[in-house]
C-alpha cells in the first residue's frame, strides 16, 4: 500500500530548487509514496508551457485558469499534501494551498529542511499543518499512518 | 443591509501597516460594512496577548491554537474575507486565508494599493480572490451585491 | 429582516421565459426577499456580453471561465437557491447548480409551475431539494423561517 | 494501483443505453479501473427495485431516499466520478451529480460520444468538469494521473 | 443588526427541560438573537407529529427521514448553532449535530448551566466547540461579535 | 484492494470495552479492511499519554488540542468511519465524530452488537449512518463495496 501526494513547493529561486530537490528525491526513496501517480505541479503547467519561457502568459486568463484549476485538481486528487516549507522564505502560493488543503480535509505534511527546523514559521500555515518534519525524515516518513503532532519551533 | 468582514491584513512592517490603516478608514467610510461588527484579527489575539509584547508566546501552545481558531472562526463567522494585498510584499499568513476562505465558500475581495494595482500576483492566491479591486474603490464597493472579476495585472 | 437569493432559472426559450417572468414578480413581491441585492445570473454575463448577441463567446475561456465563476460565486454569496423548475423542460444547469448548492450546505427551494406542479421529476434534483412549493405561493413564502418537507409530486 | 469510479449514465432511452454500454465496456478494459469494486448506480436501486418494474415507486419515499442516499453514497465512496454526456440529451440527474460532486472535490471526468465531441455543452456542467475526453480515449485513459484540461467544444 | 440560530437541545428528561426552558427565556431577552426566526427543532418535527404522542413514527422512515433532513436544514439556514449542553448528561443528538455544525463552518456556542460550569466534558464535542460559556451568560452574549475561548472546565 | 478505517468507540466502561474487542477481532478477520493502517484513536492519545494514567491532562489544553485534532486527522485520512454503537449506552464522542464524518462526506458504518440490533437509536445519530449492521456481519463486510441502507430498529 502506498499514499500519492500533491509535491507543494516552489521552484523560482536557489533555495527553493535545492529542497525542491531534496524533498523529490528523498520521496522517490520512500516506499510508502507512489511518486509516479503523485501530482507535481511543474510538471503540470498548462500545456506545458512555463511562465519563465513564454513572459506572454503573464496576461493570459485561459493559460492561468487552466494551471490554477490544475493544481486544485492535484490536492484535490493526491492523498495527501506535502508542503516543502522555508521558514525565511515562506511562499504564499504554498501558503494557499495549505488553507485549501486544510479546509478541504486533507492531511498537509510541511516539510523543513534541517538546519532551519524550529525557526519561527507563520501562525496560520502553523495552523494548517498536520504534522511538520525535517527532511532528513521525509524518505522514511510512514505516509500510510499519518499522525498529528505540532511543530516543535515558534510560531509568530 | 450590510455585510460583515473578515478583515485579513498583516500589521508587521510599514508597508503592511500603511495599508491596514487605509483600508480601516476605507471600509469604517463603506456604508454597506458593519465594521463595528466584523473581525479585525488584531483585535482578537488570544486573551489580548500580542507576541510583539510577550515574546515568550512564540512556543506557547495554548496561545497560538487560540489565536488560530480565533481568526479561522473569524473567517467563518463573516460574510465577506477582505484581502489587503501587497503584490510585492505576498503574506503567507494572507495567502492561507485566501485559500480557507476560498475553499469554504466565501467571497475573497482582494484589495491591493492603487501605485501596486497590475503588477505581478502569485497564481495560486490570484485563482483564490473573487474579484481585485484598488485601494481607492474600497470606501465605495456594495458589498451586498459582489460580482466576480479578473485581476487585470499579471499573474506568474 | 430579509434574505436574499441565487435566481436559478433558464431564460432559453419560452416556457423558461414564462415561468422566470412570473417567479420574478413573485419574488419581488415578497416582503422576506431583497431582491435588489440578490443574484440574477441573466444580470451578471461576463462583462455584460451574452451568447445570444455574441456567437463567438461559445468557444471563448475567458468569457465561459468568468460567467461560471460568477454564477458560482452568486450561489455561494447568496442566502438561498431558488431553482425555478419545469418537469417537462429539466434544465442540466439549473440541476448542476441544485447539486452544486446542496453540496456545500444552501437551502434549496424548488419553485413549480402550479399547472406542473406534482408531475414527476428526476431522482437527484428531487434529493437536492429542501422545500418544493408552487408558482403561486412564492410571493407568501416566508424565506427568513424555510423548512423541509418532501415534494407531493412523483420521482423517477 | 487502479481507481474506483462512480458511473454517471442514464439509462432511460435509446441513446444514453447505447453511450452506457461503450463506456462500461471501455472502463471494463481500462487497467487503471478498478471495476468491479466501482460504484455503477443501475446495481443499486433501493432493494434491487426499479421504477420501470414498479411503478408504484415512484411515491414512495423509502425508496426514493434510498436510492437518492445510495447515489450520494457512491459518489463519496468513489475516487473519480465519470459522467458519460451527450450534448443533444444533457440529463438532469447526471447535471446534479456533476454540481455535487465538483462542490465536494471529487475529480470530475465527462466522456462524450466522438461523433458528438465538440457539440456546444450547457456552461454550468462544463464548469463543473475537470477533464472531457472522447469515448474513444477512454479505455486508455489513466485514471492515475488525472490532469486538468478546458473541453475543445463550445459552451452556451 | 441580530442572529439567527439554531437551538440545539433536547427536551426528553427533566434536566434537559429545564435547560431548554432557562435557555430559551435568555435567548428571547437577548436583542442580538432574532428568536422569532431561528430555528427551534422542537416546532419542526416532520408534519408536526411527535414520537412521544405516535410511538409508530420510530418506524416510520419518511418521519424520520423528514425530521432528519429538517434538522440539518435548521442548522444550515442558521447562523450560530447553539448547544445548551449538560455535562452529567450529554446527549448523542446534540453531539452530532456539533459535530455536523464544527464540520461545514458554523460558530457552535455551548452553553452550560451554571452549577455544573467546570465539570469535566467529552474531548470530542469539546473540539467542535468555538466558545462555552454559563446559561447566566447567555442573555447578554453578543451573537454579533463572536469570538473563540477554550472551556474553562476540565475534558476527558 | 482493502480500505483503511477510523475505529469510532469508546473504551471507558466494560459494555464498550466488550463491543470495542469484538469489533477490533472482526476487522483484523476481514480481507477488506487494512487494519494495520487503519487509524484506533486509542493508539494515538496525544504522546502516548491516557487520562486514566494522568489526571493532570484534564485540564492540559496541549494536550487536549493534540488529541483531538489526531482523531479529526484520523477521520480525514482513512476511507470509512466505522461507530461501534451501543443502543443502550450511545456515546457523546462517537455521535460528534458521526456528525462530522456525514458532513465531510466519509462513509459511515454503524454496527451494533446482535443482541441490541433493533433497539431505538437517536434521530440524528441514524442520520449520519450510511449503513448499520450487526456485529456478526462486520467480519464478512465488504467494504470495498459500500452500501446505503436504512437501520431496520427504530429510530427515537
């Protein structure tokens, strides 16, 4: 048995493509994730077209409903939301969908890279969350017993 | 008849401030807002504590749950979620709300300063907001009547 | 006190015509309703363009995007649903929105025209439905205290 | 790893039997489906009763909630629900269960006739969609890996 | 400006009367509650027939299906759902629709009468609460203004 | 294919403790169920620590808030919520959960010890029931196949 997860994280900048990254591979290794069937969003942008190569879709409504209403497709089917979490960079389309997620009814797993576990995060991702980890823990987290714990840092 | 609001807004720096008190005044000028009957976040801090005052709340349990059932109480209890928004100043706090309350079925009117209106917003929290207007259309928007509406700056 | 409505009524030829004619004198004729600022779809076509004068508006994103967002966005915005229903003449949109309302928890009032009303009617709009009354008690109906009761009519 | 869906047909005439037998058919194939622990509503009218048979049904409450309740039931138990539509015969009940299930998150996938794809649809069930594909993609079709995507045809 | 609510209580022993009683006069008294069009399930029972006057109705599904659909109707056109919750007898009726309430985004008020205020609560029902106050509390509550607080009593 | 459950039961006095052992030995018999996946909120008391053993967390809001959000968790994250429910002793906590999974849209299984199937149940309890069966049933349910049915006692 495994669990699909809909991959919510940022690739715009160095930070975010090194956990991007960090966090995929480790996922990939975790037995109780079917990374295949899971929803990754860069993977998912509306007929494959980026915003970093075509500036065009900027003011393109058909190009930005259709991305939007895909990712909410992604939460909406993957089992479980994972959030790959900056604390000193917290990223408000992640944010959004945590409040969605959460409302919804979907277990939202934020995941912090290790050497900045336990700084201050926001009160109201904080409270959208599940449960939080390190990364270092994400390859053997058992997604198919999730629990709920609070996160051991500050909230602010 | 008038609508009551949830009124989502960060207070923590000059250019958040600068527009929470904009939108204050603008909304208390609204006649078609109940502002005495809505919810100002600020003005319901768990027991009346703020952390800028007790630092030592950033790990305290009870009052961060307190705080974060308040305001998504808040959000529940309103008519309209209000969202003062700094396209470049994005506020997870914010973004969360405009997730939940988007999820659960409120109508998010997003407010963004008129010398910011057009730029860039982040996709997620632009596919949240029902409608975008400027700063200057606050004090007379009918909230009894809401239309939808595309942002009309861009979205990356 | 008074509530206000989501107008949910087909105006594509003329029995829906007729029949959204009569419902909307009724409803402005009842003292429980305010109907000003309630939701009438024909009124809010995106950015005022209908199909009717506008062919090319079928194959248009943008414009199909922003009418359904607005329709949904009435409903949710709205006190109650108000589907105004023809036996012989079903309509599948009147029948999203009566789904799509009792979904996410509005009252459903079913309004039937007095020389229909008992025919029979399908299944899942039938269970959609919190109330089913007829054309001609509408203007009395007591919107600020609606109760359940079962359809008389058959269901097939 | 395989989805269970919910069979969203008619059954009434001669068209939606013919559309419901290529689709069973074409689900009965699909690898990704797991059909025989899927939910097809035909097999689950209120105590194996039908109205065709029993006419006297179509009166009782008991039944009518029973089989109303067991619908509802379907859609939630099911990962996708799958609704077979033909443009020229847009059905009511079907209309409802796209509304219910697309306001409670279920992934919304329209199969359509290839000799009628791209037939004008009502706006109201096209909104409620999060895919349509053509009968003949959907035996194929990965119901692991579901993506979003606008319907080719016209919407009125 | 006033709120509708729904009455959550039972009226089936003598404790839970004489709550309901002391309740109801506070709420009439409180000028931020319209009593006069809140919903009271005692006065909605299906068709106005009462188990205890039609000891048949505990078989009659359309009765109880009725009463049922009346309830969950009750409490979704009202805007608070008040709970007047007895510590020494907590009633399952009343725990469900709390749970039904917390679920789809009411404000549930509990309320308890005075003497046993601090006495030791079920954890579960204590969750979906958003604020316990005492019965002498209730007259002056302002429904307009709600805010959230943890029970001051103990949960187990 | 089998589906993961929230085991809903009380094991405070021996009547629950008796129906709570049979109904765990039945559900580890069943091939459709995956047990060890499944979500025993008796397993995840926040920090492992039980009331009985520690009095003190009566009135420890951590700990109160952690429990309670585990079992919601455990709710959201398992296919079908499973009340193990006592006629003569129905439980305020089960009946909460009842509630909320109906409203999230969890399929519910009630199951009652033979020798009490039959006897009345609350109103609002049976209505957040898909399905109620006797305990002798549950180890040969199929719960792959989820079916909707009336409860045959009555109903109070």
């Amino acid at each position: 048995m495994s669990k699909t997860i809909y991959f919510g994280s940022g690739w715009f900048n160095e930070d975010q493509l090194a956990a991007y990254n960090d966090a995929y591979m480790a996922l990939e290794q975790n037995p109780t994730v079917d990374m295949y069937n899971s929803y990754i969003p860069r993977e998912h942008q509306y007929h494959d077209l980026e915003v970093a190569d075509h500036p065009e879709l900027l003011h393109d409504r058909e190009w930005s409903t259709g991305t939007f209403r895909g990712d909410i497709n992604g939460i909406k089917t993957s089992d479980v939301t994972v959030a790959i979490y900056l604390p000193f960079d917290e990223d408000p389309g992640l944010a959004m969908e945590i409040g969605y997620a959460h409302a919804i009814g979907k277990h939202v797993l934020m995941v912090i890279p290790d050497e900045h576990y336990g700084e201050d995060i926001n009160l109201m991702t904080w409270g959208g969350a599940d449960n939080v980890i390190k990364m270092s823990q994400l390859s053997n987290y058992n997604f198919n017993r999730p629990t709920f714990d609070f996160y051991e840092g500050g909230v602010y």
